[in-house]
C-alpha cells in the first residue's frame, strides 16, 4: 500500500501557500482520523512558511468522560509540537442533537482570532451532504456542498477520501477516537454513511461518492451564478417594498433568492425560512387573487397592496 502522506500534504500546502509569514492559523481537531490527520500535515508545512500553528479541541460535553477526549487529542498535539486548547460548549438541542451541536461548534469557532481556520471534511463527507441534501429536496445551493473555502474557513480535504486519513494516521503512529456517535443509527448521517451510500455502491455500481462530489462542484458555479445574478437585481431595489411587476418577469431562481434576502433582511431568524415560506409570498407574486398576507418566521408578515410586496416585522 503506498504511502498517504505526500496526498495529504499537499492536499494543504496551496491553501498555505495564499497566506502570509506570520498570519496564525488554528485547526480544529475531534481526535478522528480526518482532523488528526490534518493536523500532521499542517505540522509539516507550516513551519516551512513562517506561520503560527495552533489546535483547538470542542468540548460539547454531550457524553460521559468527554474531558477525558479532550484531554487526549491535547497530549496528541503536543507530539506533534503543537499547542491545543479545549473550549467547552453546551449544547442548546433545539433542531436535533446533531444540528445544534454543529450550530454551537461554529459559533465558538467564531470567537477564535485566527487568519484561518482549517477543517477536516473530506471527499465522504462531501458525498454524504449532497445525498442527504437529495434526501431532503434541497435547492441548488444546499446541493453544491461545502466549500474549500468560506470566509476564514478552510477544507483542504475535500479532495481526500476517508481511507487517506485513516491510513495517514497510522503510518505516524496516532491514536483515533471512534465518536460512538457515529454508529448510531439515530442520526441521518450515520445511516447515509453506513447503509445509504454502500447499497448505491453495489446496485448502481462503484463511483457514486465520486459522482456526487462532482456533482456538487457543478452545482457550486451554477448557485454562484445565479447567487451573483439576484446579488446585481437586489443592489437595485428596496427589499421591504418589492415591486411584483419586477420580481414576475425574473426567473424563479432569481425571484426567489430575492424573496429569501428580503425576508430576511425584515428580520427572520437565520435558517428559518422553507421551500414552503418562500412558495407562499410566490404566490402573491404569481398568482394574485386577492388572498391575504403571510405569516412568516420572526413575525414577519408579507402583503401585497397595489401590485406591491410590503414586508413589515410584528414586534411583540
């Protein structure tokens, strides 16, 4: 078997490479094979760059002895020569244990001062988020999957496959952690994971991860262009009074991206607005007989009066 190190290690250094001696990166580490893994080659190169490294370990204290795993992957970093720091986070379970403990990492990774931040999602977890967004009958955006790069994020393993990891942090001798969430069979993720995606393998054939991923990078310049396409229409208009005239002879793509920043923009809270809210100020654009307003997420209620969208927010 040949050595996954030369992948993994190059898998990081053109990311790198865009920033500059001094800038101060963080990598976010579970103690699984992807971040472990990411770590070590970020160990490796960014020395030869003049940037400052360091880890970050996310206490959610969702299971018994999670301190204990924290603990861990510290000693882990520290043979490594990098310095790690445990942030403990609770847990506000209000849309399932695993989106809300998703939602909480990211808002304490938000708080950390960094140039970037670097994250272990791989080519599986990338086919993973595509077919759960099918699953789901999610828009273009949703389908195209992760990006390499968001803002001070960084994925430099969308490209690397699982394997790749597993077998990188074995050839220098690190220990994994088996999340026992992920056999469980609760969660949507798990069941792509372990069922899902093997049955497609072996009744449609091998090659469906790669073709998702693909997919995915297709679907990515699609949404940027239709996300650049409304980003000029809305530059010239007045979210909270939409001409309806204007919006019908848009494309739906566009006319709904527009609908979605409006509402928005008149005060829903991020993630709350469905295929389902946006269908239904559709309709006062589009098929107009006189129906009443509707009522959205945030208290955010949306007429029309005289060919008009107004959008107004009820304070309580």
């Amino acid at each position: 078997m040949s050595s996954s190190l030369p992948a993994i290690r190059g898998a990081v250094r053109p990311f790198l490479e865009k920033l500059e001696a001094g800038d101060r990166v963080v990598v976010a580490v579970s103690g699984g094979a992807d971040s472990l893994a990411l770590a070590y080659a970020l160990s490796m190169e960014c020395n030869k760059l003049a940037i400052a490294l360091s880890a970050v370990t996310i206490d959610h204290q969702l299971q018994t002895n999670s301190s204990n795993q924290a603990s861990i992957v510290v000693e882990q970093m520290k043979s490594l020569g990098i310095e790690c720091s445990v942030v403990k986070i609770s847990v506000n379970i209000t849309e399932g244990l695993e989106a809300s403990a998703r939602k909480a990492r990211y808002e304490a990774l938000d708080e950390i001062t960094a140039d970037a931040i670097f994250l272990g999602h791989t080519h599986n977890d990338q086919a993973e988020n595509v077919l759960l967004g099918l699953a789901r009958g999610s828009g273009t955006r949703s389908l195209s999957g992760m990006a390499a790069v968001n803002g001070k994020y960084i994925r430099p393993f969308l490209s690397i496959t699982r394997e790749q990891t597993e077998n990188a942090c074995a050839e220098v001798g690190l220990t994994l952690w088996d999340d026992p969430h992920n056999k469980d069979f609760q969660f949507a993720r798990v069941r792509v994971r372990n069922e899902a995606l093997p049955t497609l393998e072996k009744t449609i054939g091998p090659g469906i991860s790669d073709a998702l991923v693909r997919s995915a990078a297709l679907l990515r310049d699609d949404a940027d262009a239709l996300d650049s396409w409304a980003e000029a229409e809305i530059a010239g208009i007045d979210l909270q009074d939409l001409d309806c005239t204007l919006l019908s002879d848009l494309p739906r793509a566009i006319r709904s991206r527009i609908v979605r920043r409006a509402i928005y923009a008149a005060g829903a809270p991020s993630g709350s607005v469905t295929a389902e809210h946006v269908g239904a100020i559709e309709a006062l654009i589009c098929a107009w007989n006189g129906q009443g307003p509707a009522h959205l997420p945030g208290g955010v209620k949306v007429e029309r009066f005289s060919g008009r969208l107004s959008l107004s927010r009820h304070q309580p």
